[in-house]
C-alpha cells in the first residue's frame, strides 16, 4: 500500500515539474549582473519567464 502513494507522489512532482529555460550567454550575464548588483544594493530582484 504505501509503494502505492510513493508512485503517486512521484507522478505528481513529475507532473509539476517546469522545464530549464532556454538561455542565451547575454541573458545568463545579464541575470547575473542584476543578482550582483542586488546583493550589493540589498534590494529585492523579481524574473518573470514568459
């Protein structure tokens, strides 16, 4: 019985699984320099993939 529900869980975290972006090197640097600049700021950084 418990196999059962580990099965389960498996297919849901699989079912909510969100595929790696596809990065250019400018979009990877670009991320990188925000996630620079907010560490030394301190400020909050937000990315939104569409």
């Amino acid at each position: 019985m418990p196999e059962q529900y580990i099965g389960l869980q498996e297919v849901i975290n699989k079912q909510l699984e969100v595929p790696k972006p596809d990065l250019t090197e400018e979009q990877m640097q670009q991320i990188n320099f925000t996630l620079i600049e907010a560490l030394h700021t301190n400020k909050q950084v937000y990315r939104i993939y569409m």
